[in-house]
C-alpha cells in the first residue's frame, strides 16, 4: 500500500469542491476557518494569497497553492484590495461559475477547489505541512501535476458526459500531485530533511510503514519490521521513533485505530470483521482498545459518523 494514498484516504470526507472563477479587478475574496483544505492555482494572470499569519504570496501564471489546516486565508487581486468573505460547507453543492462579463477580458482565471478532511484523526504527514504550501510554475517541474490542472480546467470550462465522475478522480490526483511534489521537493534540498519528508526518503523506514499499511492485522513485531528495511532491531526502532515521532509498535496501533474508524465510518462491517481487519482476536478486545482511543465504543461512534 501507499502511505501517501493511504493518510488521505483516512482524512478524506465527502466529496471535494472544484470550480473555475473569472475575475475582473479588483476582487478580493476572504475563506473564513473550516475543517477544509484548499487548493488554488492561478491559470491567467496574477493574485495575492493573504495567509492567516505570515507574509503576503504573490501568485504568477501557472502557481499552485495548497493550504492543509483549514486556517482563513484572503486571495486577492492586490495586497491592499478588502476581500469579500466567501463560506464553504461540505454539504453545499457545487456552485455554478458566474456569468462572464460581456465583452470583458478577465484579469485573472483561477482554479479553486476544496477537499474535506476529518481532523480527529489526522495523520502526521499531513500535519507536517506549513502553513502555505507553494509550488510555483517552474519550467520542466511537476509535469504529472501540471497535466492534471490542464485536464481539471478543461473540464471545469466545458462540462461533458461523465464529468462529475472525471472531476472527481482527478481532484483526488491533483490533491496527491500536489503533496507528492512538496514532500519530493522537502527531501532534495541542501538543508538536511526532518520529519516526514526525511521518513518518505528513507528507505528502511518506507519499507516498513508500507508493511504496517498493506496488512495492520499482521502481528508486526519491531525485529520483523526493521527486516524489511535490512536493519537491526535496536537500530530500526531508533532510525524509525526519531522520523515517525513515535515508536513502531506504537504507530501500528494508532495507524489500526485510525483503519477501523474508516471502516466504521464507510464499510457495512461486522464488528467482528472491522476487529479481524484491524488485528484484533476477539471482537471484545478490539473495542476496548477502540474506546481507549476515540473515547468511545465503536457501535456509538459508527451511529454518530452515520
């Protein structure tokens, strides 16, 4: 299994958020705090991202902006222009584009969009990120990434059979493009990598968290992991607590709660089954376990999700 594939497909709730804006200046527009993550890339013209603390980002043609942590953010036409506040809720529907403006030439065409992530369960790549993540349009870089923002607009622009299917499939890649080309870019700089984007450029750490995430009912034990990765027991226990932030054993357990409370969520499972899948013997230990973590037991917490 991917880790990358796998920490979204934890987070991910309902259906992304995705439209193609024409903008005239001045226009500003303000995204108050959400449990979203949004994404923004500038297809013509120009724009400022406004974070929430930091410095003012100007945007050029071709820039991709993603911000992880559902903090409000202002994109504008200029750093001095007063945005308007504009809310996102993920039951909304999509909203039509507005009609373009006769005979005008838009100043700046922007793909917005917006994915719903349950922050409960949050996985530590994810929270790893900065504030902004800005990936800006250089010549010959993230070449995947750019093939699905043209294939996104030109959806987006002109509505044919099956693009509701389409725009969601690749919503979902442009989202793994995106952190696929920060995390890559984190681990080629000169500066020394820390954190996850030392752990994804390790290859005994890699090869152990894809084990954990292809089979969390496997009784993993620290020597058997550190073998995946040609490492001693006491040398891959170190190697992995200090990249992961935690312990193997102890990554296992949170990475097999954090799969039955999916399972729970979107699979017509037994009890027992989400026990079975997750590495439980018995359906009674499972739920202790799952109770020690969320606060409560797995039948309330699945009527709750519901």
């Amino acid at each position: 299994m991917d880790v990358l594939s796998d920490a979204i497909a934890a987070m991910r709730t309902g259906r992304p958020h995705s439209g193609r804006r024409d903008k005239y200046a001045p226009w500003g527009m303000r995204i108050e705090d959400s449990e979203g993550a949004g994404f923004h890339v500038v297809l013509r013209g120009s724009a400022w991202l406004l974070p929430s603390a930091g410095e003012p980002v100007a945007l050029a043609p071709g820039d991709v902006v993603f911000l992880a942590h559902g903090r409000g953010y202002a994109l504008t036409s200029g750093p001095d222009v007063e945005p308007t506040v504009v809310r996102f809720r993920p039951d909304d529907p999509p909203s039509p584009p507005p009609p373009p403006v006769r005979d005008a030439v838009p100043d700046t065409v922007l793909l917005c969009g917006a994915y719903w992530l349950d922050r409960s369960r949050a996985h530590p790549l994810l929270t790893e990120l900065p504030e902004v993540v800005h990936l800006p349009a250089t010549v010959g870089a993230h070449r995947s990434l750019r093939a699905t923002v043209e294939l996104l607009g030109t959806e987006l622009e002109e509505p044919r059979p099956g693009a509701d299917i389409i725009v969601a499939s690749l919503l979902d890649t442009l989202l793994l493009y995106i952190l696929r080309a920060w995390w890559q870019g984190e681990a080629r700089t000169d500066r020394h990598p820390t954190g996850w984007a030392a752990a994804l450029a390790d290859p005994a750490v890699t090869s152990a968290l894809q084990a954990i995430h292809a089979a969390p009912d496997h009784p993993w034990t620290v020597e058997e992991l550190g073998a995946h990765g040609g490492l001693s027991r006491a040398a891959f226990a170190r190697r992995f607590t200090t990249l992961v932030g935690r312990p193997p054993l102890a990554y296992l357990t949170w990475w097999r709660m954090t799969t039955a409370g999916r399972l729970l969520r979107e699979a017509d499972l037994l009890l027992r089954q989400v026990a079975q899948r997750t590495g439980y013997t018995s359906e009674f230990a499972f739920a202790k376990a799952f109770k020690r973590e969320y606060g409560v037991a797995p039948g309330q917490y699945r009527r709750h999700a519901s």
